[in-house]
C-alpha cells in the first residue's frame, strides 16, 4: 500500500522541507533556543527516516512512527528526557502544519506583532472599539476574541488577501480546517469570534455579503462539558508534596488552598489584592474577573494560616497591592494571560500524581473537585452556586454529570470485579 502523504499538493524531500520550515522560523523572529529545538527534533525526524528505510518525505506513517518512538512518557522522570523530546509531538505538528499550509502559526505572541494587511488594522481596532464601546464586552473577553481574529486575519495575509473585498468562502472554510485539530469546544469559539468580526465587516459595508453564514456549526459532544474531578486523595497527597519552607512553597500552598478549598477561579487567585482580605470578619471579598458579581467567602483557620504564612514568611516586599508575586526580581504580579498552570503541574510532578491524560488538569480541576465533593456530601445546590460564585445553579448543574460518571466509572469497575470472580 501506498504511504499517504502528509503534504496535500507538492512532497519534497524531507531535507528541503526542513530546511524551508526553518527559513520560516528566522523569518518569524522566533528565538534562537526555540530554533535549535525544533532544528533538533526535525534531524532526528530525518535521521529516523533513513535509519528505518522510509521514504524521504514526510508522511502520516512517518510520523506516527516517530512520535510513537520518541515522545516523552508521563511516568517517564522530567529530568531523564532530552529537552527535544519534550516538544516532539508540537514540533512534528508545526513541520505538519508548514507542510499543509506553506507557513507556520506561532502560538504566543502579542497581537501587535502578528503581521496582518495594513489595510486591515484599522478595521480590526474599530471592531475593537465597537464590541467595548456599544456591546460592553469585557476586556478579558475582547483580548481572547482579537487574538483569534488576528490569527485570522494573518491567516488571510499569507493567503495573499491584502483588502477584505478580497475575502473569498473558499478562504474562511480553509482557515476553519486549519484550526481542526482544537478540542470542539474551543473551534467553536473560534468560529463564533469570526462569525461575529464578519457581520460587523457586512453590517458597515466593508463586506457586500455576510460571509458569516459560510462558517459551518460546531457540533460539541454531549460528554464534552463533564468537569475533570480529583480523588480527594490526590489533592490531599498534592498539598502534603509542597515544600513550605520556601517562598515558592508557601506562595503556591497558599494559591492551590484558595483553589482546592474555596474554588476560586485562577483569574480570581491571580487578581487577589490586600485589600479583598477582612481578617476581622474572617472573610475573603472580590468581585469576580468572570461574572463581575461580588463574592464573599469565609477564610477558615486553614486558609488564614496559609495566607499569613505567606505573607510574612514568603511575600517580597513590594508596593503592588496584588497578593500573589512573581518569584524574581522585580517581583511583579501575574500577567492578565497567566492561568497558573505551571504551579499546579509543577508540584503535581513531585507528588508523583498521575491523572487520567483526557482529563483536564489545570487550575481550574481543583474547583471542579470542590464542586463535586460538596454535591456528594448533599449540599444543595444553591448553596453550591452561592460558594462557587454562580449567577444561577444552571451553571452548578453540569456538577451532576460528573458525579453520574464517577458513579458509572464505579460501577464499571465492580462489573469487571464480578466477572473476574466468576
């Protein structure tokens, strides 16, 4: 049988590939370590190649095969793997990528520096103002949105389109295509940022016809919303893991009580200031980054302790009002894009603790954990949503579908035990 091809209408060598892909990388001011990493794992994607007799190309075959033999396993020690191995799979992605669509997408990088037609700029700040102005979204909001209209709008720029009247269906369904490796979920998103820039294009007249209905629906699985839960266990054998006798420890003890025990949201952790803090009424006060509504929660004696443990004992000495800090000098609070996942990651390596890989294992896991224990200890649900900060317990209502799966999982379980038994 033929090998498919990754390539869709010319497969060079894999050499020249590479080659022009790294080309790419220079072009795109990436930085000289980021270059060496993926010049790394494509050298060994082609040295793989001819050590095992594959065709000189890249090829769907190639790298399943590659990745199958290199990519770093979870219960294989961070320390053991070579730092290529780490980035395996994105970088064979990005050469896949490059590949298909004749340019590489980098994925972090400021909106300003996204090359985009300047004839478009000053259409996409308008939008800007527009959605914050006249819709009131708000800025956590408006910045996910640019961000993808951006990638968009580049997207178009390599495609050669310089004006929006340019803008062809063939092109907003290519640049969906090219986004179909995300969860549903997120393209769904996606496709709704853009759906909604190409009505304001119709509804100003920059577009003669609404391009919006060209953007197919996103069909999201019924299962795809069940939050991702702990074993209670686990959390307790996370915070047992942290060293508190650090800065860092006590800082991230202090982070990860605030998400284990009251569900704050990691937007909310990394806002925290001084002043939301009532140590006479033992209450904690903010107004949600998510919702905008108030919330107060207790600070038991647990989280009391945490917070001046880290406060006297781990928090540099600083004028920002921001409760948590950077660790380095010059101790600044968290970026507004900062999701704290590497805390959690990191102390979650330590502890030895493996999670499910299809379960979701950020920050906000931990919340998901506190909304399940507490359904499982019959807590109604509107105290729930009182302690979770929801405007209603719609929202506390998707809680009940991991309880279910957790209770499907056990049953499972027992099942396989009876069968074994028989």
């Amino acid at each position: 049988m033929e090998q498919s091809s990754i390539q869709n209408s010319s497969n060079p060598p894999l050499s020249e590939l590479i080659s022009d892909a790294l080309q790419q990388l220079v072009k795109l001011d990436f930085s000289r370590r980021s270059i060496r990493r993926y010049q790394a794992i494509w050298k060994h994607l082609s040295d793989f190649a001819r050590q095992n007799d594959l065709d000189d190309k890249l090829s769907t075959e190639l790298a399943d095969r590659f990745i199958a033999t290199y990519q770093s396993q979870e219960d294989e020690p961070a320390h053991s793997q070579r730092g290529w191995r780490r980035h395996v799979v994105f970088g064979i992605k990005m050469l896949t990528d490059f590949a298909h669509e004749g340019h590489i997408k980098r994925t972090r990088v400021a909106r300003e520096m996204i090359p985009i037609p300047p004839a478009m700029r000053k259409t996409l700040d308008d939008y800007e103002r527009y959605c914050l102005d006249k819709r009131y979204l708000r800025s956590s909001t408006m910045r996910q949105r640019l961000k993808e209209i951006t990638a968009f709008l580049s997207y178009l720029d390599a495609r050669g389109i310089g004006h929006f009247r340019q803008i062809q269906a063939v092109d907003i369904t290519s640049f969906v295509i090219s986004r179909q490796h995300f969860r549903p979920r997120t393209l769904a998103r996606i496709v709704t940022d853009i759906r909604s820039f190409l009505r304001y294009l119709s509804l100003q007249g920059i577009l003669d016809h609404d391009l919006s209905q060209v953007l197919p629906p996103i069909r999201i699985p019924k299962n795809d919303t069940i939050p991702s839960v702990w074993n209670p266990e686990l959390v307790t054998r996370l915070l047992k893991s942290i060293d508190r006798s650090s800065g860092k420890g006590k800082r991230d003890y202090a982070i990860l009580i605030l998400a284990s025990r009251l569900g704050l949201r990691a937007g909310d952790i990394r806002t925290l200031t001084l002043d939301n803090l009532d140590w006479e009424g033992e209450t904690l006060a903010i107004t949600q980054s998510k919702t905008g509504e108030p919330l107060r929660l207790p600070l038991t004696e647990e989280i009391g302790a945490a917070l001046i443990d880290y406060l006297k004992s781990g928090r540099p000495q600083s004028e920002h009002r921001q409760l948590f800090l950077q660790l380095n000098p010059p101790f600044t609070p968290f970026g507004e894009d900062n999701h704290l996942y590497y805390i959690l990651k990191y102390w979650k390596q330590l502890a030895g603790i493996q999670l499910p890989t299809r379960q979701r294992q950020g920050l906000h896991s931990l919340r998901h954990t506190l909304a399940s224990q507490l359904l499982q200890a019959e807590t109604p649900f509107h105290v729930i949503a009182e302690v979770l900060g929801h405007v209603s317990t719609t929202s506390t209502m998707i809680y009940a579908k991991a309880d279910v799966e957790n209770l499907r999982s056990a049953a499972l379980d027992i099942a396989e035990v009876c069968d074994d038994k028989q």
